[in-house]
C-alpha cells in the first residue's frame, strides 16, 4: 500500500491573519492537481482566517505547536482544543527550534503526542541531529533517542494517524541540503527504529518527510527516495508561487 505524499510549509512567525487569508487564495489554483497533500502551519493568530480560505480546496492548514494539557493555568500557552475550534487539523510538534530556543525534550514531545491524539489533532512529529552530532558520528543515536522518547508507549492504531519529519538541523536555514542518498540513509534508519516500536507492517504505513532548505529544484529528487514521502517547507513556504513550484516537482515516480 503506498504512503500518502505531504508537502507542509510552516511559515513559523510570519504573515498575520490578512496576509495568511491572501497567501492561501493565491496558492489553491497553483496546486490543483498535485499529487501530495498540501499542509500549512500558520501562526495562531492566522489558523482561523487561513482555514476559511482554505474551505473546499485541498490545502489543510494546522498549527506550529501546542501546550500537553488540556487546559489549565499556563500563561500564553495554548491547547488543542483551541486550536481544532480555531480551524487547525495538525500539529507539529518537537521542531528543532523548540527543542533547541526552548529547551523541549522528547519525553515532552510524547506527552503533546499523546494529546494531540487523544484530542483528533494529527501530529507531525520532528526528530533531527544538529552539526556536532552529525560529525561526531552520532546521528543513529541521537535519532533513535528522539524516536523512543516521542513515541514509546502509543499505540500501533494511533502511530498510523502520526507523520514523521526529519529535519537534519545542520540543514535548516543554511542553505545546506542533505543530498537525496544522505537523507534516504537517515529515512530508512527511522523506518527501523518505527518497526522496532510499531512493528514492520505499521512503520511501513508511516509517512516520513525530509525538512531542511527545501527549494523546488531539491523537492524531486528527495521525494523520489524509497523512504521519504514528502518534505517540511521552512523558508521557501512563505512565496506562494515557490511553494507551489516545490509541491508540483514533490512526485513519487510513477
């Protein structure tokens, strides 16, 4: 059975709610026809106005982040719920400018997994090495660390409804692109450590996308790998045209 292919920009603190409602109306006729699933996370304060005009096309839009309670007395945090009243339909949690500028671990990204689920978000759950890792020979370790910490204990039904992203942080923002064989290597070596947690059958289910200086000339050959089903879109999501470029060359060969 073939994964779903995902294409997902995540615009981070970029575009107000006006800005986010302009940007979708502008990408919906750009990406008819695409062959992936075309996600957007948006700023908070943008989900709401982002999904009215996402209303009836087939782009989706979902949230950046999300606190792992319920409800409670978390200044400036925000739930779950909250967030699918707002519009949103996913999540990403554990991106590597949260664990790293705010210090989450893995044991907290598996507790906002666990909500995220309980509360019919769909996770897009990030795990990544940064440069030393990498160079020191670590990246097996680091990444099979951030996978049993995230996601130990849930069950195998919900680890279906779970994406994952790989996003090398030696690579985001830098302009610095794993090359197709590096970031097939670091996919199927996920895929291993999902089938150690899920079984064989469901981590072959599981849909693991590549992020990291995504550009439209680097989207094809990425998806074109055995493994990787799609990428996470940082910096070239936020031009409608480049990030449709990007989705229309994501394509599993046929």
């Amino acid at each position: 059975m073939p994964r779903d292919l995902y294409v997902i920009g995540n615009w981070k603190m970029y575009k107000t709610a006006r800005e986010a409602a302009g940007y979708v109306e502008e990408l919906e006729p750009k990406v008819q026809g695409c062959q992936a699933k075309i996600y957007l996370a948006v700023p908070y304060t943008s989900i709401a106005s982002a999904a009215r005009s996402a209303k009836n096309t087939p782009i989706t839009i979902g949230a950046q982040n999300m606190n792992d309670a319920r409800e409670g007395a978390f200044t400036g945090e925000i739930a779950a719920l909250m967030l699918k009243e707002a519009g949103a339909e996913f999540v990403l949690l554990g991106h590597s400018e949260r664990r790293k500028i705010f210090g989450e671990s893995s044991e907290f990204v598996h507790k906002k997994t666990v909500r995220a689920l309980q509360e019919g978000l769909q996770p897009i759950v990030c795990v990544g090495e940064d440069l030393e890792e990498r160079e020191s020979g670590r990246t097996e370790e680091v990444l099979k660390h951030q996978l049993e910490k995230s996601l130990s204990g849930i069950p195998a039904e919900d680890a279906l409804k779970i994406i994952l992203a790989y996003e090398p942080v030696w690579a985001i923002g830098t302009g610095k692109t794993a090359t197709p064989k590096i970031a097939q290597e670091a996919h199927a070596f996920c895929r291993s450590c999902l089938a150690d947690l899920f079984g064989k059958k469901v981590a072959g289910q599981i849909s693991i996308l590549y992020g990291g200086s995504v550009k439209p000339e680097s989207a094809g050959p990425l998806a074109a790998q055995k493994d990787i089903d799609g990428v996470l879109v940082g910096g070239a999501s936020l031009d409608p045209h480049t990030f449709a470029e990007i989705a229309l060359n994501c394509e599993k060969p046929t």
